[in-house]
C-alpha cells in the first residue's frame, strides 16, 4: 500500500523540450536523499498530458532505473479511452513499475457507471496495484464516495489520490473503503489533515521543492508531535501560493531550478514565469 509522502515528480526538460534524462536522475537522487516514501510520475505536474506514449515509457523507465528498488514508484497512465489505458498500463507493467495511478477520463464527462466499468477494466488488465485518481477541477468528472466504495472491492484497486482540494471527500472515502485502502491527500494544504482523519499521506508537488519539509510533516504526525507537524504543514503555504500564480508546472519547474536542478521548462503552450514571480520564488526559498 502507498503511504507517506510520494512526490508527484516533475519531468525535466531541455531548452527545447525534450526530457532531460540527467537531470531527470538527479531529481530522483534528491528526492530519495530527503527520506521521501515513493515517486509518483507522469502525473499532472509531470505534464502526462502533453507527452506521447513512447515518451512516457521512456521516462518511467530512467526513473524505475534510478530509483533501483529503494521506494515504490507509481506511474499515470490514465486517458480517455479504456483501451488506451490498459495498453499503456500494460507496457508500464511490462517496465516493472510499481503501482498504477489512474485518473478519470477528462473529456467526456462519463457517468459513474462508465467509470466503474472503466476502472474496473483497467484493473483486470493488469496485475499492478490501482491507485484512483480524482481531479474533477482539471477533469470536469467526480469520483463519489459510493463509486469508491464499489471499486474498493476489485482486488488490485488499492486507494485513491483526492485532488479535489475537499476536504469533506477524503473523510468519505476514508470512511467508506477498509482500512487497506490507501486514501491519500493530492492537496498539499491537506496533508496534516488528511492524515488526521486516517488517511495514509499524500502524493505532494510541493514536496519537488521542499522535499524535507513535506517528509516532516509526516514523520512528526508519526511520532504524535502534531504541533510539530501542523509546523510544517505551515512552512509549505508561500510555495502553495506563488503555485497559484502561474499555469502547473511553472512555479515548481522554476523553483527546483533555483535550488540547482535543471528542471527546465514547461512544453508550450504553458509559458516560463516572469521574472517578477521568479524573484518571488528564489524569496520563498531563500526562507
């Protein structure tokens, strides 16, 4: 079961966007050096909506390399088309990747049927732990409390990430999914809380650039140092907020530059951010 704190990793790239293998490797050896419980790629803030299909296997491949066995990795493979997913979750299976994660589609907004019968598919195609993944700000689609607790019971799906930054969605499906679910925050605001409530951690992006930060909150929730640990949580707020200020990735490819890792930038049409808010951002990082 996922748990703690997994990064939704960034993809690096060249100046003319293209993945940046190197630089790819040295985030992972970053983010492993700061204690952290798992990678998370080819989600959205490691921009899976603008790579193709050999991109994706390319860059899980170098990460699952670089990770060598030292935390789980799970990869998106999520589309619109059910077969289009499974292929692709059957080629990252065939890569030796950990685990799943696997958003809604995000074009036609199916029914919560279609996405029981989508879901499901997807799991029985493949061996690998599921993890759901729920975004409907960015996907225009909900997964429910009920749908979760339905899909909770194919084998092989194992907990959900909630992006939907409500709070009131992960105490639901914490409360309808057995405790071997896997229910983790995608908000960064959200982790202390999440956890509070029996929740198992979080798949963070802050967590690029704070990595140690993100861990703490989690290590102190563990210890019962909960004033310690709501700390932390604190000290990712100025990160959180300058995010919100460009289009994702923007921020968090700018700030892990800053501190020495060329992440480079977003594929067009997501722009570089201006030098006003890079100031901003070096600010915020310099503490």
């Amino acid at each position: 079961m996922l748990k703690g704190i997994i990064p939704a990793m960034l993809t690096p790239m060249t100046a003319d966007h293209q993945i940046n293998e190197p630089a790819a490797r040295q985030l992972v050896q970053y983010l492993l050096d700061s204690g952290v419980d798992g990678i998370f790629a080819l989600g959205t803030n490691g921009e899976f909506h603008t790579l193709t299909k050999e991109e994706k296997l390319r860059f899980a491949s170098i990460v699952k390399d670089e990770i060598d066995g030292r935390v789980p990795l799970a990869v998106g493979t999520g589309g619109n088309s059910t077969r289009e997913v499974i292929e692709l979750s059957r080629e990252m299976e065939n890569i030796g990747v950990d685990a799943l994660s696997v958003i809604t589609p995000y074009f036609d907004p199916v029914s919560q049927n279609e996405l029981i019968t989508h879901f499901t598919a997807v799991a029985e195609a493949v061996t690998l732990p599921v993890l759901l993944y729920n975004m409907p700000g960015k996907t225009g689609v909900s997964i429910h409390p009920d749908t979760v607790k339905e899909l909770s019971k194919v084998g092989n799906i194992t907990g959900i990430k909630d992006s939907s930054g409500n709070f009131d969605n992960i105490v639901r499906f914490i409360e309808e999914t057995d405790e071997d679910f896997a229910v983790l925050s995608g908000t960064d605001s959200l982790i202390l809380w999440t956890l509070i409530a029996g929740g198992d951690g979080a798949v963070a992006a802050t967590a690029n650039v704070f990595p140690e930060t993100a861990v703490s909150i989690y290590r102190k929730w563990k210890e019962n140092d909960w004033k310690q640990a709501q700390y932390f949580q604190e000290q990712l707020r100025p990160i959180r907020q300058a995010s919100q200020a460009a289009t994702v990735p923007a921020v968090y490819k700018k700030a892990v530059e800053l501190k020495g890792i060329p992440a480079g930038p977003p594929r067009p049409p997501v722009h570089e951010v201006s030098k006003e808010l890079e100031n901003k951002i070096q600010t915020i990082i310099d503490g």
